[in-house]
C-alpha cells in the first residue's frame, strides 16, 4: 500500500511516496536520499539510526514512515546547517569520539537527545545527579559503537554539556 | 514482511473495533516490538490500526494511585516525579529498560505486551510452540540461558521479557480493558498465562481487547521499593534475573512485603510464597534466603548446550536476599 | 617541522560527524534496485526444487536468482564464492537465492514468497576435542607450519618444580562491524562499478573479475569509508558476487544489497571456537623449562581456514623444551575467517591466563615472572628481534596503573576489588603496494588504493606524504578506496600504515629525483614497495605491549564489571597519537568485549547461530567500557621498515581478556578457563 506523507527533514518540507511497511530509516534513506542516519540492526538493538522525532531522540529503523507524516525529524545532517558543527559534533571531532563512523550520526543525535533529557530532569538507572562518566555512559548505551570509541564518545559528550 | 493497510482511527472504540472486526488486524503503540516482529516475519497483519492518539497519554491521580494512560510513554512514565515518589520500583524498573531511545517510543499500554525474546521464537525457522503451535519447543537443549526455571511446561520453557511488567505485578496494578462486550478490568497479575500446553497465548487478551490504562493503587509500602535487575551487559540488556521488592519493617520485623520476580517464567513472578513466608519473620538475612527457597521449591532448571539456565536458581535467591538487605538497611 | 607524530584531526571527521560520508550501501546513483538474499535453513543437502512463482507474481519483482538460473562463473577453488552455482547445501545460512526489486520492501516480502525444496542429509556440525576425524592441517594462518617442536616437553614436565597444564577455551565470535555488508553494484556499457565495503578495493576486483571472466580494467571497486571490517571485510564474500550476477541480469540498473544483521551471523567469517591445551612448566625460580600448547579448532567442510593460535606460545617467553600443534575439525559450517588479531587474540588467551596461575602457584609478582622468561632471540627462529620492549611496557604500565598498591580480598561495598596483568603481542609485517604522487595547482595528489575502516589512514598517509614530500599538509591530497589508483595491500594484519606509508615514500622518493623540488604541473611518479610479506626478514618484528584490568565482582549476584583497563604499548613509531590511541583503544575496548560478553552460540542440532543479533549476541556497550586507557612507549625500531612503525590495529585486542580474567581471579580466587567469563561461573564460589 502507498501512501503519501509529509515529513519536515533537517528544516525542509518533504513530500515521500511510502509503502505502509517502509521505516522511516528506509524512507529517509532510500527515498530521501538522506544517508545521515545508519542501519546498523534494524531492529531496534544498535541505535545506529538515531534521529530527532519531533525532538525526541528515536530509533528510526522502528518507526514506521506512515506514522511519522506531519512530524519533525532531524538527522545528524540538520545538526550542522551549512555545514556549522553542533557543540556536539565539535565535541566528537575534538576528542575523536569515533573511528569508522558508522554509528556516529547516531551516537551524535543521541547524546543531543540525552542532554535535552538531562537538562529536562529524566532520570537514568546510574542515579548520578551530575553528568560523571557513568553516568554519560549510561544514557549513551543505547548506542553500539563496535570500533570502541565509548571512552572518548564519553569525554565528548561531557564536552559538549559544558558547551 | 507483506503490505497491510493502516488505519488511524477517531478514538478507542473505534480502534478496538477495527480490531476486533479483523482476525488479521493487530494495534499499534509505540512500535518497538511489533515492527521488530513484522520485519521477522513473526506475526502477518492484513491491517494496522495505530493506537497512539486514541488513548490517554497522561498519568493522573485517582483514589489516591496513580492512572497511567496506555500511551505514556515509558521515559514519560519514568521521570514523572508521583512516580519516582511514590512507586520508586517502577520508575526503576523502566529505566533499567531498553535504551533511551526505546523508552522514548515505548508505550505503558505496550511494554507489557511484548513478547518473549527466546531466540527460536524469533527465528522462524527453528521449531517453536509459541510460534508455530505443535512444531515442538527447540529451546530445551538448546540456547537455555534466558529461559525460565518457575512454571514452564514441556511445551514452552520462555520467559517474559519486560521489566515494567514485574514492578507492575509487586504493585498490584489493575489493568483497564475495552474489548467488544465493554470495559473491564484485569488485576495485572493475572494478565499473563503460564504457558502450560497453549503457549502461543501469552496473556488471557482476546483479540481485539484494548489496553486503555493501568491503574496503580494506593501503596504506601511502594514508597520504599526498589527494582533490581541482573543481566550480562551492563545496560542494554535483557534481564537474567530481576526482582522488584517493597518492605515494611517495624522493631525488626517485617510487616509487609511484596516480591516478584523477572526473567525466571512465562509472566512477571509475583512471589506471593516468598512474602507470605517472611510476613511476621525477622528482617534477617537467613529468613530472606529461606524466603526466598520457599518460592523456588518448584523451581526446574532447563538444560542446554550452552550449559543451561541452573544458575538461575541461586541466582534468584542472592538478588532476592541483596536487595531485601538493602531495603531493610535503609529501613534502619 | 615533522607531520609525522603530530596530533592531527581525521580529515574525514566533519564528514562523519554529520553523516555525509557515504558507505556503500550509499552510492549516490538514480533508479536503484534492491536486491535481498535468502539463506538456506538446512545445515548440509541439496536444493531439489524452487517455486519462484509467487514471488515472480509479485508487483514490482524484477528477478529472482536461484541456483537454476544464474550465469556460470569461472571455476573458483573459493567455496565460498561459488554462489548458486549448484544445489549443494554445505551449512545453514549458506546463499541459495536472491530477490531483486524496485524497493526493499518489496524486496524482502518476496524473499519469503520463494519456496525451497530440499533434500536434506544428515550434518555434523559439533566440535569438540574427542572427535576421530580431527586432522593435522598443512598449514595454518598465514601459511606457518602447523607443528614445532623443540626439545622433550615431557620430560621437562616430569622434571619440573611446578606445572600449569590446563585446558582453556574461547568460543565462536562474530566480527559485527556496525555497518552490515553491502554493495552497490551497476554493470553498463560492459563494465562493472562496485561500491563496496570492503578492507581491499584491489582484491575485490581481482577477484571479481575472475569469477565474471572480465578484464581487471573492466571492474571498478570504490569505497571511501568502511563502517569496521575487524577481517570479514577482508577478502569478499558471497554477497558480492550476487550483487554482481543481479547488476548483470539488469543491465544499466544499479542494485543495492545490503545483508541485514541476522545474516551477519552467517556468511561473512567468524572466529573460530578455540580449544587451547596449555603447558607452562617452571624451575624454582619461575623460570620456564617448558612451554606448549596443542591447540584445536573448527573450519567448514567446503574450505579450510586454520587460525594459528598456537603460533603466539612460539615466540612470547623462553624455555628450552616447547611444542604447539594445530588439529581441525572440518564441519557443516559456514567458513571461519581471520578476525582481528588471529591466532594471537584467542591464542594469548590460555597462555597468559596459565602464566597468572603459574604465578600464583609460585608466589612470584605475575610481572616479575614475565621478566624473568623474556628471551635474548625468538627461541623457535633464533632471529634477533628487531626491537622488543615487552618488559618496558610491563614496567610503565605497573606504574601508571598502581600495579604495586594490589591487595588481595579488596572490597568497596558489595563489590570484591581485583587486579590483573597480561602480555600482549602482534607480528609487524609489510606487503607489497604501489602508489602514485602528482603534481598540479601548487598541491600534490597522493593515490593507492588503500582503505580507511576507522583506522585513520585518510589522515595518517596524509601526515606521512607531507613528510616525504617536505611539505605542509595543507598541500597533500590523499586519495584512497578506489580500486582506479594503483594496487594496494588488504587493510588487514596490522600492516596498512606501514605498507602504504612506505609505498608513499618510495614513490616520494621517485619523484624528487625526477622532478627535484620544483616540479612543474602535471609531473607524476609512481611506485612500488615490496614489503617483508609475512615470512619477515632477518629479524623477529613484533609489537607488545601489557594489560592492566581492574575488575569488580558483586559479592551478591555475582556482576563483573571492569571499571578501568590500561594498556602500554610499544609499536615503533606513532604517526598520529590521536588516532593511535583510539585504535589501542579500540582494540582494548573489543579485549573487553571478548572477555565478558560475546559468543555466538552455535545449536549443533540446528547448525547456525540462534543468538544471531545484536539484542542477544552481546558486544560491550558504552557503560561497559567507561576508562580505557593507552600509553606507548617511544620506539625507534630501524630495522622494521623505513617508516619504523609497527602495526597497531590489532595488538589493542591481544591479551584483554586474560588481563581480566586474571583480575576476576584475583578479586574472587575463582580461576575461570572458558570465555566468556559470566556471572555463572563465578556464582558457585562466591561468599
Ligand atoms: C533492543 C531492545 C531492547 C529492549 N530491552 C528491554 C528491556 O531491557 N526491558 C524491557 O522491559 N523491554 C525491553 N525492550 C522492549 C520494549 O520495552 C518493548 O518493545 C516496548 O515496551 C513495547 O511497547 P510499544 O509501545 O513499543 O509496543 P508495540 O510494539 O507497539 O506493541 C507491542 C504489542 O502490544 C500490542 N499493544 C500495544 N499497545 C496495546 C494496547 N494499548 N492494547 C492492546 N494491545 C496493545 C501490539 O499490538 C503488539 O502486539 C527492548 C526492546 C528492544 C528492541
Ligand atoms: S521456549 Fe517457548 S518460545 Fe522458546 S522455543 Fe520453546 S516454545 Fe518457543
Ligand atoms: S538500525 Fe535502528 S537500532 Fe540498529
Ligand atoms: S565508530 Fe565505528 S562503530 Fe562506532
């Protein structure tokens, strides 16, 4: 079944022809050729597809695209318009929080994600009122990072809460 | 995975009609296990009736608790500061859940709807009764870490996947239903089955029964609680055993108690055994542990080529007694 | 003043950071097609009958591939790459069919629709160590004898003041690098353009092109960024030849093919399971009189891959008796391949663990017990090592972790406090490359066609032409991945720095003398660099380095947790620190991976991997791993290479898992053999 959406992506309005099946991974990646988001799984276990769904960071490889009409989605892309790096990808650079790459958008919209929820009050299962290392790790382990860059994603993500 | 139509319907009952009038029809909430599922091949819906704007998506008070919406979501539900009070085992229970961005997505409606996670259920091409009814349960010999040890059958030896559900089960909570003859309720409870020689049903839901909220009573023992979950990783991970706990001690003994147990069975193990063995006892640590044998008498471990799930057993007793000498300390 | 040795930023860091680097799975081409494979669910038969029609039925199909139906490929003695080109099932999850379509949707739900018949044959897929039809190989990885030995190891046993001879084990693990295998294939105008992620651009072609029987000119592999290999990117697999065989049955269409994580678990190379019987046999004073180990393992039936595991216990420590064997057990399983570090990260497991216990046994430091066996030359070849700063790195690592403060029966809370040391190892080689330098514009164009899987080597290259070339880097171009520049070697063995940065300062070399400082545009040279290859030359060419792991068990429940890793390396010269160090790290990190989390298990009953995603096949996660540190000593190795770098990929991973295994121990004084070290091995002993 097709059906027509409308999704705002990184700041632009996009209209995409979708199978009720298509993910919003699939969709931004195979129709809107946007490649900022990664399938790592595609099954919810990597968070290699990390985006921000109406500012809340989600697993995109989990969200069908049809239920995703009208919302706001921004990838690791829209982080940087024109090319200006979010403190959080200055951060990553900084530290060389990443080696392949591969997970890195994610890592990036997630650890925005984590701070907006940080700052909002959430709580995490570590328990630590303050951004320690364990307590960054815990947020952040919802995102694999198989070249084994938490220690340095960690420091980056400390960085850039101090931004 | 096959096309299917999807429906976003006005309100619940017509969402629980949409269902309920398709035999192929499934809900949808958060999406985080149904379309994992679609994508293995696990379940072939005709039509999806997305469910997330039809029921509440707030926690309000009532008669002193706390109802929860079906489509909070599960960070929502987390950091609500009634719930991090009053009912601090849930609030930890979930968070000891999935990932951020699942919780995100994760729905109170859906998290205790999800299915077991034994890896030949998820492989359609491994027999499994829950999947594929009569095809035999490959688990037994097989991969049996995270298989349970309390109420399997010869049938199905899985164990309930959620976290949230185990607090659920020590609090008492009472599930609201619309279904085609109306609302009911469900103490949660007795929500999910034992699998017995029927596992392909996980929990007494017909088809088409819509979770439309979950009613935490008022539980001043709650407020002292905590949610303890055991597993490999140190996040993201499943649980190889958890226990959600709440005590009451007065002059050293304990008044009251709930326990249930998770990753050890087929539904959240309410250990009502364990408590009724401790109520009136000395809050000591050889009455936790005999506390905690009486729950496990039945206890059966399944084997396995990867060297079975025995370890559960004592692995259960020393995370009942860790965290019910927590609570006791802190009681102090 | 030097690029080499500074701190420079990835070149391709804001590309990654915003996810504009494109993978392949990403070629930007119009019109894709999307191919999906489907795997066989049978562990040995043969395919008997296959109904297309409902998938052919489907709207917007465009083709299914089956074992009836595809082109004949050149004769291969590559197993694995003969894809449908009979019925034949030799393991579960082996290719028997493909699906192409306009969308992936598509694709896929009509990948269910295909129906297989088999006939199916009864399949052996169980290793163990008391199987009969064990066998001695020729050779194993990477072409070493299979056997050595030195001496009487038995009789040295017999005589010796105390023995550890023990049975350790590491289970079957899985590469799983974040970004699944794809391809994005498009064959027009008689020639091929691959995008594919892949360790080797050069051999892919070369081996594609064999396959197809097509001119190496006619096929192009381009591939700017690998999402990690770890070794299942290193040679092609299955998955490429049918992105092929789909681009040529739509010609002018580009297919993309991307295998999905389950499918990871299955045709792309794993870790063999390794079963390591170990003997460290000492004198009063710790010093070793014996050293052996009978090592075994598991391959497919349908092609041989040994892992050397036994080859580290032939160079690590010295004694005058010593012995190491191989035996494999050929079963209906899909092929095992090299994964980071091979032979040695499984094979510095037993050993170093039995050293710990040695130590213990003779209440010697575990430090002072490796000093004491460190050998004047490689005690198998009798070759002088090039360098071997072993001992330094136990040294400074001791003092940067704090290793004189350990105390036995430590404990914070309900947490049990222990420490724990192991050595590490990896072999420095270099292959052969060739590179090409141009002039244009003021600036210098550097190409070879090497690749970046995270390593750095799009910077690092670019540090080393700079100086080579007596330039800023501001003036270099680096161009890599792309099979169009000239040959280079597999980014693999940890001998990619050193190789391609050596080809860049031959072809450096060759420049200046033809052009001298002043070059005019458009003037180019190119060429090649030999390398050692992986016989070496007169000298033993090692890295090591040490471990250091602090573990923390729960009293109660038994949780491992490793709140802090050290390693201190010593690998010739750092080019670039920032990068250096994640690599260590990296590997480190992987160490740890191996140590607590990962393995693939295999139902023998079934013969594929049930846990075969990333939910239930357990990688570290980020609160896993929060402290991982690496230091290195400065090296200044001669006689390695111009370069006088070492490799540093994969040392990272070697000894991990020992370190904190021997932690584990010394935190509990439970001594656990078999990887991976879980809470249920250490329940039963704790208080
Ligand atoms: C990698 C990974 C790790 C995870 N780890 C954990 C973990 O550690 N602990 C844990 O507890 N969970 C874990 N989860 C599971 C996750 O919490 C559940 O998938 C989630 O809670 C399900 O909620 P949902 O709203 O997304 O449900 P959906 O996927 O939308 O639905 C699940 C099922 O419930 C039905 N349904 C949903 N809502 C209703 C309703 N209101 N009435 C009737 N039927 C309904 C749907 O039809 C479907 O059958 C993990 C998931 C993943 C992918
Ligand atoms: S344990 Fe249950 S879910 Fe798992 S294979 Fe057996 S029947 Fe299926
Ligand atoms: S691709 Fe979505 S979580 Fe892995
Ligand atoms: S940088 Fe490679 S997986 Fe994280």
């Amino acid at each position: 079944m097709q059906t027509e959406i409308n999704l705002r992506v990184d700041g632009t309005d996009r209209q995409v022809t979708v199978d009720t099946r298509t993910t919003l991974l699939d969709a931004l990646r195979e129709r809107l050729a946007n490649t900022s988001p990664k399938k790592g799984c595609d099954h919810g276990q990597c968070g290699a597809c990390t985006v921000l769904l109406n500012g809340r960071r989600v697993l995109s490889c989990l969200v069908l695209a049809v239920t995703a009409g009208g919302k706001d989605v921004v990838t690791a892309n829209g982080l940087a318009p024109d090319g200006e790096l979010h403190p959080v990808q200055q951060a990553f650079l900084d530290n060389d929080a990443f080696q392949c790459g591969y997970c890195t958008p994610g890592q990036v919209c997630s650890a925005v994600g984590a701070l907006d929820e940080f700052r909002r009050g959430w709580p995490s299962h570590h328990g630590d009122t303050e951004l320690t290392r364990a307590e960054v790790a815990e947020r952040m382990s919802g995102n694999l990072c198989r070249c084994g860059a938490y220690t340095n994603i960690v420091t980056a993500v400390q960085q850039a809460a101090r931004a | 995975m096959r096309a299917f139509d999807y429906q976003v319907p006005a309100d619940a009952l017509a969402a629980m009609r949409a269902v309920a009038g398709n035999d192929s029809a499934v809900f949808l909430a958060g999406g985080t296990n149904l379309v994992d599922h679609l994508k293995l091949g696990l379940t072939h819906p005709d039509l999806v009736v997305d469910i997330t704007g039809v029921t509440s998506d707030e926690v309000v008070e009532r008669d002193g608790g706390l109802w929860i919406g079906a489509a909070v979501r599960n960070s929502d539900l987390a950091a609500d500061p009634r719930v991090c009070e009053r009912y601090p085992m849930l609030s930890e229970a979930l968070l000891s859940g999935a990932s951020g961005q699942l919780r995100n997505m994760a729905t109170a409606g859906g998290n205790p709807l999800q299915r077991t996670r034994c890896g030949y259920f998820q492989d359609n091409t491994t027999p499994c009764n829950k999947r594929r009814p009569g095809s035999g349960c490959a688990a037994v010999g097989g991969h049996a870490r995270y298989q349970g040890i309390l109420g399997t059958s010869e049938h199905c030896v899985a164990t309930h996947p959620s976290d949230m559900a185990v607090a659920l089960s020590a609090l008492d909570a009472v599930v609201h239903v619309l279904g085609p003859d109306g609302e009911r309720t469900i103490p949660f409870t007795e929500l999910h089955r034992l699998p017995g020689d029927e596992p392909s049903r996980d929990t007494v839901l017909h088809h088409g029964d819509l979770i439309t909220a979950i009613e935490l009573p008022d539980t001043p023992i709650a407020r002292r609680s905590r949610y303890r979950k055991v597993r490999d990783r140190a996040s993201y991970a499943f649980a190889l055993v958890s226990v959600a706990a709440a005590v009451d001690v007065t002059d050293g003994v304990v008044r009251d108690v709930r326990i249930a147990l998770g990753g050890v069975a087929h539904k959240p193990w309410r250990a009502y055994l364990a408590e009724e063995a401790l109520r009136g006892q000395a809050a000591i640590e050889d009455n936790f542990r005999e506390a905690a044998a009486a729950e496990l008498v039945d206890a059966r471990a399944v084997d396995g080529m990867d060297g079975g799930n025995a370890f559960k057993i004592p692995l259960v007793t020393r995370t009942v007694v860790s965290v019910l000498r927590g609570l006791t300390q802190e009681n102090q | 003043m030097n690029a080499v040795g500074q701190d420079m930023v990835r070149r391709d860091g804001p590309a990654k950071v915003t996810g504009t680097a494109t993978y392949a799975y990403e070629a930007e081409v119009d019109n894709a097609a999307y191919c999906h494979l489907i795997l066989s669910t049978i562990a040995r038969g043969q395919v008997t009958d296959v109904d297309v029609s409902a998938a052919l039925a489907l709207p917007g199909v465009l083709t299914v591939l089956t074992p009836g139906n595809v082109e004949k490929l050149a004769p291969t003695d590559d197993a694995e790459l003969a894809v449908l080109q009979d019925g034949e099932v030799a393991y579960r999850g082996q290719i028997v069919g493909a699906v192409v379509a306009e969308t992936s949707e598509i694709a896929r739900h009509a990948a269910e629709l295909v129906h297989f018949t088999y006939h199916v044959d009864e399949h052996d897929s169980i290793f163990t160590t008391d199987r009969d039809d064990l066998y001695r190989p020729k050779a194993i990885n990477p072409g070493l004898e299979p056997d050595t030995s030195i001496g009487n190891v038995g009789e040295a046993v017999r005589s010796a003041h105390l023995t550890v001879a023990e049975t350790y084990s590491t289970p079957m693990v899985h590469h799983s690098p974040m970004e699944p295998h794809a391809t994005t294939a498009l064959w027009q105008d008689d020639s091929l353009v691959l995008w594919e992620s892949t360790q080797s651009v050069h051999s892919v072609r070369t081996d594609i092109a064999g396959l197809f029987s097509l001119d190496a000119e006619a096929v192009r592999v381009i591939c700017p960024y690998v999402g990690g290999g770890f070794g299942a990117k290193g040679s092609p697999h299955g998955n490429v030849v049918i992105a092929v065989m789909a681009a040529r049955a739509l010609p002018g269409r580009p297919i993309r093919l991307a295998l999905t994580r389950q499918q990871m678990f299955a045709i792309v190379g794993y870790r063999t399971p390794t079963i390591q019987e170990t003997t460290v046999a000492a004198d009063r004073d710790g010093r070793f009189t014996a050293l052996a180990m009978a090592a075994y393992g598991q391959t497919s039936r349908i092609k041989e891959f040994v892992e050397q595991t036994a080859a580290p216990t032939r160079m690590m420590y010295a004694a005058p008796n010593r012995a190491t064997s191989h035996r494999i057990a050929a079963l209906d399983v899909a092929v095992p391949t090299y994964m980071r570090a091979p032979g040695e990260c499984p094979g510095m497991f037993g050993p170093e663990v039995a050293v710990d216990e040695l130590a213990d046994a003779l209440g010697i430091d575990p430090i002072e017990l490796r000093v004491r066996n460190e050998p004047e030359v490689d005690p198998e070849t009798g070759k002088p090592f090039s360098s071997r700063n072993l001992i330094a790195c136990l040294r400074e690592g001791a003092e940067r972790f704090g290793w004189a403060d350990r105390v036995a029966g430590a404990r914070d809370g309900d947490w049990l406090i222990g420490t724990g040391v192991a050595a590490s190892v990896f072999p420095a080689f270099t292959l052969r490359t060739t590179a090409n330098i141009r002039f244009d514009h003021n600036r210098y164009t550097v190409e070879l066609g090497a690749a970046d899987l995270g390593t750095g080597a799009w910077t690092v290259l670019t540090q080393i032409a700079a100086d080579a070339l007596g330039v800023p880097v501001e003036q270099v171009d680096v161009r890599i991945g792309d099979s169009a520049y000239p040959f280079a070697s597999v980014a693999g063995g940890s001998s990619g720095t050193a190789t391609w940065g050596s080809a860049i300062l031959t072809a450096a070399d060759t420049f200046r003398d033809k052009y001298g400082d002043d070059p005019a545009d458009g003037d180019e040279a190119e060429n090649t660099f030999i390398g050692t290859g992986f016989e070496g030359g007169p000298y033993a060419t090692y890295a090591f380095g040490a471990q250091f792991a602090e573990v923390r068990v729960h009293a109660d429940t038994g949780e491992i947790r490793v709140p802090r890793l050290l390693g201190v390396f010593a690998a010739g010269r750092i080019i670039n620190p920032r990068t250096a160090r994640s690599q260590f790290v990296g590997g480190m990190t992987m160490g740890l991976s191996m140590a607590l989390h990962e393995h693939s298990v295999l139902d023998p009953r079934f013969g594929h991997v049930i846990n075969h995603d990333l939910a239930e096949y357990h990688i570290a996660s980020c609160s896993d791993a929060t402290d991982v540190a690496a230091h290195w000593i400065e090296e200044d190795d001669p006689h390695v290479n111009r370069l006088g770098a070492k490799g540093i990929g994969e040392i990272g991973i070697v000894g991990t898992a020992a370190a904190i295994v021997n932690a584990a121990h010394h935190a509990t004084g439970i001594r656990v053999r078999h990887l991976p070290l879980t809470l249920d091995k250490l329940l039963a002993g704790l208080p």
